[in-house]
C-alpha cells in the first residue's frame, strides 16, 4: 500500500479528527522540525493533550506508534530539504537552473502520486464518460491545462470546450443540465470567479469535478474532487509543477475514459492518426 506524505495526510485529516487531535495536528504542522525530535511526553506537553491521545492520533494517520510516526516526519522534512521548491540565485549556472527545475518537477510528481486517491479519479472517469458535455476551466496557468484537456478529450468524440474567461465561463455554466460535466481546475482552490461558474453549473444541474488542493473552497464544492497538493512559490514564477501535475492527472482521466469505450473504439484513434499523416513530413 503507498503511504501518502505525512503532512499533507494531516492537513487533509483535520476535519474529520477529535477536538484533541486537532491539537496534535496543528502543533505538528507548524512545528515539523522540532516534533522529529520530541518524546511523546514532550509532545503532550506542548499540545496540551495526554499521551493516548498522541498514540490514537498516530494511528489515525496510519502509523503503528509514535516512533514510526517520527521516523516518517523525518524522511518527508529530508526529502523537502533535498528537493523543495527551488530557489534560483543570481550566479546559478544554466545547468544548475534545468537541475532545479527538473529535479523538483521529478519529486512533485512522485508526491502527488503518492497521494492521489485512485477511486477518485476512476468516479471522475466514469462521470466524464457518461456525460452529453463536459466543459473544462481554468484561468491563467490552469487555463492552459483546460485548452490541453479540451484538445484530449474532442478526440474521443466527447462533445467539449476549454473556457479561461470568466464571462464565457459564466455563460457556458447555465447553458448546461444534468447530463453535463464541469472539469474546474485550479492551483489555489480559491479563484472567485471560478468557484462562481462552478456554482452556476451545479445550479443548473452540471456535476463538477475539480482539480485543486483539498480542503480549498474549490475541492469543497465540488461533487468529484481530485485533489492535487502541491505548494509552489508563485510571487516570482508562474506554477510550474502543479500545472504538470494536472496535465498528468487530465492524462489519467482521458486514457481511463479510452479504456470505457471498448476495445472497437481503437479504429477511431487509428483513423485520426491516418487524417493527420499527410500533414507531417516523411522522415
């Protein structure tokens, strides 16, 4: 069984955890570090809970104690320390740049493999599969994600549209009705103008499956979350990794999608290679 990364799993924990395991949580996120290095007596101590609550919460979270619940906080922060978000200096080499970008690119997608719940993706599949339409959004970096996942999809003849602009977003949301899907997808979770579209979709019956980080407005509202947990610096470099990420997840979704239409639906795929040879150079 994968293990997901020990942080993000609590963070994702949280609203489902007792009052007193909320307290170990929050200590634990804000405090990584330090918590590596406790006995569990200090750990009580300083989130204020006893001991057995300590231990319920490390099961909780998939851990057979507190030792084993350390030694699985270490190897995240060693991991972090390794491979983080990279941080370019002024005398950094171009290699040392393509290093630092590949390299953290390589490690996040591990994360959100490692995280990513299967089951989620196979209803968002299904959905996708059954529906009239299915319409895809996103502004800015996720709106290049939305126009690949348009470009995916229109060949496996489901009827689909990329929206990035929030007045044709809005007036393709009340255009739609129950047989419809809305792909909604977001870095932050937390786009105003997306989670209005969104909103206007359900209202008028659209399911929506979104592509954000859990625990955001946007998962939340969503009928068929994917959560993608990916923290990036974006004050100084558009997202990256998180829209890599997403197209690798849109990747998941458009060959699950291939698998539900049956092995005769293979001539089709074969007969849009064969009208678009002729537009390529022989070798």
């Amino acid at each position: 069984m994968r293990q997901s990364p020990v942080l993000t799993e609590i963070a994702a924990a949280i609203p489902n955890l007792r009052k007193s395991e909320v307290k170990v949580a929050e200590y634990v996120l804000k405090a990584p570090e330090q918590v590596m290095h406790m006995r569990i007596v200090d750990l009580a101590q300083e989130a204020q809970v006893s001991e057995p609550t300590i231990v319920r919460f490390c099961r909780g979270i998939g851990c057979n104690g507190f030792q084993e619940f350390k030694v699985r906080i270490a190897q995240e922060m060693a991991v972090a320390n390794n491979i983080g978000q990279f941080a370019i200096a002024e005398d950094d080499s171009i290699e040392d740049i393509c290093d630092k970008i590949a390299d953290t690119t390589i490690q996040r997608l591990h994360q959100v493999k490692s995280q990513l719940k299967t089951k989620q993706v196979a209803q968002a599949a299904n959905a996708i599969s059954a529906a009239r339409r299915v319409e895809f959004y996103g502004f800015g970096a996720s709106g290049a994600v939305a126009t690949d996942a348009q470009h995916k999809f229109f060949r496996l003849q489901v009827a689909t549209a990329a929206y990035s602009d929030p007045h044709m977003q809005s007036m393709s949301a009340v255009t739609l009705g129950e047989d419809d899907v809305v792909v909604a997808i977001s870095q932050s979770g937390r786009t105003k103008d997306l989670l209005h579209t969104v909103q206007l979709a359900q209202q008028h019956g659209a399911q929506v499956v979104s592509l954000a980080p859990a625990n955001t407005p946007l998962s939340l509202a969503a009928d068929l979350p994917i959560h993608i947990n990916i923290e990036e610096d974006t004050e100084q470099f558009t997202p990256m990794t998180s829209r890599i990420a997403h197209l690798m997840i849109i990747d998941m979704l458009a060959v699950a999608v291939t698998q539900r239409r049956g092995p005769e639906f293979a001539e089709h795929l074969n007969a849009i290679k064969r009208s678009i040879k002729s537009l390529r150079l022989e070798n």
